[in-house]
C-alpha cells in the first residue's frame, strides 16, 4: 500500500472513530440515541471496520480471525 493511500485510510478510520466517540459522549450523558442516530452509529462502525481492513490488508484480516 503506497504512503498516501495509508494516510487516506488512516484519515477515514479516525474520521470514523471520532463519530464514534461523539455518540458514545451523548451516551454517557444519558442522552440515548433516537433511531436515526443509531443507525449513524452503526453506519460509523462499519466505516471504521472497513477502513482498518484496508490499512491492515489482508494479513490483518486473517489475524483477526476472519477470512
């Protein structure tokens, strides 16, 4: 993977996070998520999953245990 192609992933994945990190700031306050934020939610984990897949490769994958 070429270097600005892993910063391109890396950007994504904390991009992803921070969303993340955001809901998980407006669960702790007790503010519980409405569906549609939920749905933001679960869409930001995806997001982040996938962008660790490609920064990881394949080799990364497979030590987590996926195929």
């Amino acid at each position: 993977m070429h270097a600005n192609e892993l910063e391109a992933a890396v950007e994504r994945f904390n991009t992803a996070l921070s969303g993340l990190q955001v809901a998980a700031e407006r669960l702790k306050a007790t503010k519980p998520l409405d569906e549609q934020e939920r749905a933001m939610a679960v869409t930001r984990i995806d997001q982040a999953i996938t962008a660790l897949r490609r920064v990881l490769g394949e080799e990364g994958s497979n030590a987590a245990g996926h195929s």
